[in-house]
C-alpha cells in the first residue's frame, strides 16, 4: 500500500513540484511519513542522494509531532462534543488504541520500537497520538518519537536505497 500511494504522488506531483518538495509532503502525511518519503527519495523512484533527501524527510516527519503530542487531546475533546465530529474522533481513538500495548508494557522504549520498525500502522502519527491518549508526557514521548523515527530511518535507507536501488554499501 505504501509504495502505491508513493506511487501515486510521484506521479501527481512530479511534473507540477521538486523532488524534494514531494518527499517533504509525503513525509509529512499520516500512514506514508518519513517511510514513504525515504522510499521516493530512493533509486527507484525520485534517485534523489541520500544526503539531501533523510534531512527532508526528518524534518517532514517531525514538524507535526510537538502538535499531535501537545493538542491531540483537547482538539479531540472539542470534537466529541459536536454531533457531527464524535463518531470520527471515537474511530480514531479506538483504532489507535487497539495498538497500545507495547506502548503501554514497555514506555518509553515500547514508544521507540512502535514509531521505529516501519511495519503498517506503526509511525510517528501513530505513536504520539497513544502517547497523547495515554497521557505520556512531551518530556518523555517526544524524544522517544525522535528516536525511533531515527531508527526507521536507517531501515529505510537500507530498503530504498539498498535493497531496491542497488547502492553498493561495501567496496
């Protein structure tokens, strides 16, 4: 799914805006974030040099993160309180809560590993709206978040560049 929708934005975007601004956006989007940005920065679609294309995509990532951190809850809390916008907020709040239990058992390295090892529905969004919801403080979840999106940077640099670019690592 995330290569499709990669896909789909290289493609829609490309003639119309710069490569780097395209990773920045995808990056910036819940569900393709800084694993889809780094997967169109790669050989395989955008060839855009390593160099250039993590610290976008880093920043891409991290700029919504203080905002869902800090104002997820009272924004949800204003929301369930329209008729309209409660069942969305309720939808929300149970899909992400379905996936707090490493979070939960493990804290702060549950957090780590939950935002780090890019698998579906795991990322950055993700993570920092349970920790929003389980009340994690910023102090904790925060630096917490930028690890493991550190973490999953690394893993798909390997796999974008890598694995399906074909860089050559080693001599």
């Amino acid at each position: 799914m995330t290569e499709t929708l990669v896909q789909w934005f290289v493609t829609h975007l490309g003639a119309k805006a710069a490569k780097e601004l395209i990773i920045f956006i995808i990056s910036m989007i819940p569900i393709l974030e800084l694993r889809g940005g780094i997967l169109a920065a790669g050989p395989a679609f955008l060839n855009i040099p390593t160099w250039r294309a993590i610290p976008i995509c880093l920043v891409g990532n991290l700029i919504p993160i203080p905002f869902i951190l800090l104002l997820i809850t009272p924004i949800f809390n204003w929301m369930k309180g329209t008729k309209h916008l409660k069942p969305l907020v309720d939808k929300l709040e149970a899909k992400a809560m379905k996936k707090k239990d490493q979070i939960e058992k493990y804290e702060f390295w549950g957090l780590v590993l939950f935002v780090g090892i890019p698998l579906p529905g795991t990322g950055a969004w993700t993570g920092s709206l349970i920790a929003a919801l389980l009340g994690v403080k910023f102090k904790k979840a925060f630096p917490a978040v930028i690890i493991g999106i550190c973490m999953a940077t690394v893993i798909m640099w390997f796999i974008s560049y890598v694995l399906l670019g074909g860089v050559q690592i080693l001599g």
